[in-house]
C-alpha cells in the first residue's frame, strides 16, 4: 500500500496531506478530514448523494481517488454557507421543502449548485434531466423541482 | 479495492514508461467506470496511471481536415466543442448520454471506447463519422480505424504498455448529417437496450445519398456497422421508403442476447425502428 502526499483545498482551506493510493475522495473528505456532509449512497456513481464539485465541475466522489485531487479545489456542501448564512439555493430548499430524510440533499445542493452556475434559467425538464444523477427515495421530486425554480429566481433576483 | 500504486505523470513519455513496466498497469482517465471495476474487483491493477496531467490528451481540437479528440477529454466537454462547431451531431448527443451530468463531467470519450462496453452511447457515433483511433506505446504508436478496435465485450485490441491517444475524425462535407439514439426504458441515467447512430451525405440536387454509416450498440459482443444496410441506401434516392427498407435490413446485422434489459426479438425491433427514426432525423437536418 502505498502513501502519496497531495496538497488540495477543501472549502477555501488548504490541506496538505498523506492519503492511500486505493481512497476515495469520499473517503478522505469524510475519514480523514471529517466532512461527513458528503454522503455515501450506492458507491458506484448512480446515486449522486456523494456529489461534490471539483475544479467547479460537480462529480461523484465515490469515482475519483483521492491523490487525483493534488492541486484541484474542491467544494463540498459544507462549503456553501458563509459563516452560518444560507446560499438562495439551501434556502430554496428549507422554504419549498425540498426535502424529508436529508440523506440526498448534500449532493442536491453541490448538482443545484453547479447546474444554476451554468445554466442559471433552467426548464423544468433541464432541471429533471440535469438532477437525474441525483436520488431522493422521500420527496418524489416535485419539491425538489420546485425548490430549484425558486432558487433560480432567487439568485436571478440577487 | 486491490492494493494499487498510483501516478500521475505530466508527459506522455513518462506515462508510456510506466505502463511498460511489468505488472498489471492501468490507465485512467475519468474513472467512472475503472474505479468502479477495481471497487468490485472485476478488474484488477497493480498501478493506476493517472492520464489527466497530460497536455496533448487533454486537447481537443479542429480544423477544415477534421477534429481530433485527446483520449482524457470528458464528455461534457466533447458535447460542448462539438456543439459550438457543429458537424457531428450525433456525437453531441451521444456524448451528453454518458451517465448524469457528474459522470459526463468526469468520464472521457476515449474511456468509453476503451471500456468497450457493447452498449456505449459514444461508439456508433464515432464509428458513422469514421472515427480513427490513434495509440501511443514506447515502441511507437498505431492509426485503427475504431471499427477494428474491439475484440469483444470489455475487451479492445490495445496491447501492455498501449494506450488510446486520441480519435481524429475527418470534417464531414457540407451535405451530411448525423443521429444518434437509443432506447432507454426511462428518459435518463440508463444502459441503451439497443442504440442506433446513422449518418448520411446526400447529393441535394438528386436526393441520392453518397454516402451512408450505420452502427449499432447493444446488439452483438461489439459495436457493429450495418454494411448491408449502408450498401442500399448509398446510390439509393432517400425518400420515406429507402428509409424503411434500409431500417429493414440493419436488423440483419445485429445478433443481439435475451437478457435482464431485453430480449434477442425486441432488441432487433429497436433497431429497425431506431434506423428508422435516426435517418429521417437526418433528413430533417438536410432540410
């Protein structure tokens, strides 16, 4: 098994640190640097509950490993939030609540996140098409389709 | 998860050394699928070489000969170049397929080919614009045409210490157009049952098609060409009939399996329909 050492920011923080070869960037965020924000659901890409953004690209960190971070920015959905303040899309989701067990709602908001980035007037069928890698076995999405219209508004108004 | 080495070399040379050397020595490029293999254990690795340090992988490019694709350029950004210059309509679409948006942002075109899953939406594409796969090894390197890449499910020609260094694809005339589609019992995040890529240039002033591709995914150990298909329809003037006979004769090149996504019988039946409705959208796009 072999160490490799990486230095990468998370959030804004710069972290140098010795990861295994064989981590995940989930396993790191989560083990190593206690961001336990980001989820594990299906561990093999399918279910989006893992999703952070890297480099500003939402990707699956079950998928990357996590020496494959050296030099690379990652956000993870702890950080969103300014010193305790909401972004329009988390708070989309509380006011529409787009949500019930919470389990999926990191990487709904890094997938919201990065999908207003780029697209920042969605149809709904975009929003549909652009969050199918993301599961929610609660909400049957409506809400969920819901609270991004809303936070699209929300930052267009911003 | 085996217990890997890894490295990410930033030179092409450097990445061919590595590979070279004796052991079970795996390119990455996106990752989706090779992580999730070595997760599982069905495949194994004694070092991962990481390709995205690599300038002229990442490059993706085109000029009045054609474009060419570095082997760890994603899919989202093979959907976004190919969108903005236009041409090869069907792989914009096939390439905006690949798993969700996360996948796409990750996964490159050269990785699916590699992984030469039957059912990779990419592949019919590639292979109706007359894809080319370029390989680089320490000995030197080899120009495939991508319809000679494949050697079975999972499995291409590639040798130890070979890689896909890109695809060029020439510039397709003024009078062609592309499709590609498959059928997915859901709208998104799906394996293709059966998938269909046709491409036609078409003679305006006659209506004769000059030129015709056809490849199906899904439907044999590897991605196939309908030749027979292809041969009719090429001095044939195109029309809603030559579209059905032509839709008619792709069934006979695929040899599909019964299994879990659907049956030998119902997979032919897609892609007779699935010619058929990718041609006409090509006639469409002549219009």
């Amino acid at each position: 098994m072999s160490k490799k050492q990486i230095k990468t920011t998370v959030n804004g923080v710069e972290h140098e640190i010795l990861v295994d070869s064989t981590w995940t960037l989930l396993e790191t965020l989560r083990d190593q640097l206690k961001l336990t924000g980001t989820k594990e659901g299906c561990s093999n890409g399918n279910c989006g509950a893992c999703t952070v953004m890297v480099d500003g690209k939402s990707s699956c960190s079950c998928l990357v490993l996590a020496p494959e971070v050296n030099g690379r920015e990652v956000t993870t959905v702890e950080g969103l939030a300014d010193h305790g303040h909401l972004t329009p899309v988390q708070d989309a989701f509380v006011d529409n609540s787009g949500l019930q067990c919470g389990f999926c709602t990191p990487g709904f908001m890094i997938a919201t996140t990065a999908l207003l980035n780029d697209n920042p007037h969605p149809t709904e069928n975009e929003i549909r098409l652009k969050l199918a890698g993301n599961l929610c076995r609660c909400t049957g999405y409506d809400k969920i389709v819901r609270s991004v219209q809303d936070a699209a508004d929300r930052l267009s108004k911003a | 998860m085996p217990n890997f080495d890894y490295e990410a070399p930033t030179s092409l040379s450097s990445a061919l050394e590595l590979l070279a050397r004796p052991g079970e020595n795996r390119p990455l490029a996106g990752g989706t699928d090779v992580i999730d293999q070595l997760k599982s254990n069905r495949r194994n690795a004694d070092l991962v070489v990481d390709l995205k340090r690599i300038p002229e992988l990442l490059n993706i490019d085109s000029d009045d000969s054609g474009l060419t694709v570095g082997s760890a350029v994603s899919c989202t950004e093979v959907h976004n170049f190919t969108a903005e210059i236009g041409g090869f309509a069907a792989l914009t679409e096939s390439s905006e397929l690949v798993g969700s948006v996360h996948i796409q942002n990750r996964a490159s075109v050269g990785g699916n080919i590699c992984n030469a899953a039957p059912s990779a939406d990419t592949i019919p594409s590639l292979l109706i614009h007359e894809a080319v796969a370029h390989t680089a090894s320490a000995s030197g390197g080899r120009e495939i045409p991508l319809i000679d890449f494949f050697a079975g499910p999972g499995q291409t020609v590639l040798e130890k210490g070979e890689i896909l260094k890109e695809l060029v694809l020439p510039a397709p005339s003024a009078n062609t157009a592309s499709a590609y589609l498959r059928f997915i019992p859901r709208n998104e995040m799906d394996i293709a049952v059966a998938g269909v890529g046709s491409l036609i240039e078409v003679d305006p002033s006659t209506n004769v098609v000059t030129k015709a591709r056809i490849a199906l995914a899904s439907v044999a150990p590897t991605p196939v060409r309908a030749y027979v298909a292809e041969e009719f329809l090429e001095g044939t003037k195109i029309d809603a009939d030559a579209i059905e006979k032509t839709a008619d004769l792709a069934v006979g090149s695929a040899v599909p399996i019964t299994d879990v996504r659907g049956s030998a019988e119902y997979r032919k039946e897609l892609i007779r329909v699935l010619t058929k409705r990718t041609l006409t959208i090509c006639l469409e796009r002549l219009a």
